[in-house]
C-alpha cells in the first residue's frame, strides 16, 4: 500500500506537465476544424487558479448543420487526444467526460451557437478559438451580470430543505440509515447554498461538492467548522441530534433571503414544518 502512495505521488506531480500536453494535443485537434465555431475552457483553467488535480473543462461550439455528427462522435474524437481508460457519461448528452491514464479528466460540453448566451458562469473563461467573434461578446455581456436569487429560488431552496428534514426521520424509523445520512448531506449542503445566495454568489448545482471545502473554498472559518460539526454516526440519536443542530442556521439564512426577494417569513409555519419531525 505505501508502495502505491509513492507510485501515486510521483505521478501526480507529473499532472501539470501532462496536462499542458493533453491540451496541445485537444488544440492541434480542434483549432484547425472549420467545423468548430468555438473553443474556450471554463473552470478552474478558465479563471487561471489550477492546482495539481485540476480536470479540464473544455466547451465547443460547433456549426448547427454538423452538431449532431460531432455529438455522436464525441468520444472517438477525445480519444484522439490521449490514452482513455474509461468513459463518463450517457450517448444521449451533449457532453462526454474522459478519464485518461494520466489521470486527468476531461470534461467536454458540445454547444450549437445559440447555446451560448451571457451567465455568470461565463464571466471567467479562457477562450482559444472565436471565429466570428461571439464568445467575446457573450462574455462582455457575461461580466456585466451578478447574481440575485429569485423569490421562486428562494422558494424552491426552503422546500427541498423541509423536504430533507421530513426524509430524515422517515429513513430512519424504517432502518435505512444510508438514506437517513444522505439526507444529512443535503441539509449540508442546503445550508451551503443559502450562504452563497445570502452573499451573491451563484450556488453550485445542488450536489455539487466542489470548492466547498479545501483551499478552494468559498466559505469562511466559522461556516466551515459549523459544517464539520455537524457529522453524524450510524446512531439515529445522533442523527436527530444533528438535524436538530443544523435548523438554527437555517432560521437565520431563511430570514436574510426572505429579506432580500420580499417573501413572507412565518416563524411559526417553519417550526410547525420542523416539529413534525424533531
């Protein structure tokens, strides 16, 4: 086993240098495609912060009479970029997820022309290819967005946390504490997501873990340790216990955004919510 660590080690500090030439190869590949409208990278390439397990995020653009050719194609063509042990993804989606022997992912998203449209996501990408100049438009407008939940957001977000809580007791009484854990998680993360609403920052897709924890996060000391406090074991004790400790912070996060979008905050209706359950 510490053999493997050290086999490990010593190829991740080789990522970097593999990546830079998995992306010359995507490149020599796809700049020369008339075909090919578009190339950029979002993610972490697309904002300049990689670290050493960074994946690449790569999104292109292609004509709409050839999209759905090179849609069926999507995996031969990543293929040709490198060595791929295995496949992520359905035959049915835009986008194809390789992982290759360097151990580098690569996530590629094909787009038609209309798909690219001004989001904050868009604000910080790294753009390769721009032929008739659209990205650079879309990412102009892109960079004059923020980001405001909506009241349906807002709405949508106090919901699926309710939701969560009511799931928590229901897996436990019948034994299926996995399920019960999982819930757990959600109401984690669901917290998460009201702090970055509360700040003006866009949420991760719900079930996206990414940069919530690590050097990479968003979020501060005390929002950190509030979330590791909040661990539970296989005890359903200790799982009441943890739901229960987690329902003040979403009092004051559901306060502030009610604040912000103009919704009516119900103390009471919330506690009745709740204590159907704890």
């Amino acid at each position: 086993m510490g053999e493997n660590i050290r086999n490990h080690t010593k190829r991740d500090q080789a990522i970097p240098e593999q990546r830079k030439k998995l992306i010359n190869a995507i490149e020599r590949d796809l700049l020369g495609d008339d075909n090919i409208l578009a190339v950029f990278y979002g993610g972490s390439i697309g904002n300049g912060c990689t670290d050493l397990y960074s994946d690449i995020d790569l999104r292109i653009v292609v004509k709409d009479d050839m999209f759905e050719q090179y849609r069926l194609n999507k995996k031969e063509r990543a293929k040709t970029w490198g060595n791929v042990l295995f496949f992520e993804d359905f035959p049915w989606t835009t986008y194809s997820i390789a992982h290759f022997d360097t151990f580098i992912k690569v996530d590629t998203f094909y787009y038609h022309i209309k798909g690219i449209q001004p989001s904050v996501w868009l604000q910080e990408i790294k753009i390769v290819k721009d032929s008739q100049g659209f990205v650079d438009q879309v990412v102009e407008k892109s960079r004059k967005l923020s980001y405001l939940p909506s009241l349906q957001d807002v709405d949508i977000w106090r919901t699926k946390f309710f939701s969560y809580v009511h799931e928590v007791y229901r897996r436990v009484q019948r034994g299926e504490i996995y399920y019960a854990l999982q819930c757990i998680d959600n109401l984690r993360l669901s917290i998460t997501t009201g702090w970055f609403m509360v700040a003006g920052i866009q949420p991760n897709t719900f079930g996206d873990w990414a940069k919530i924890e690590g050097s990479r996060s968003r979020l501060e000391g005390w929002q950190l340790s509030l979330l590791e406090g909040w661990y539970s074991k296989r005890d359903r004790e200790d799982i009441f216990k943890v739901t229960k400790a987690i329902i003040p912070e979403f009092k004051k996060i559901h306060e502030s955004l009610c604040e912000m979008v103009g919704l009516e905050m119900n103390d009471q209706w919330v506690d009745e919510i709740v204590g159907m359950t704890l």
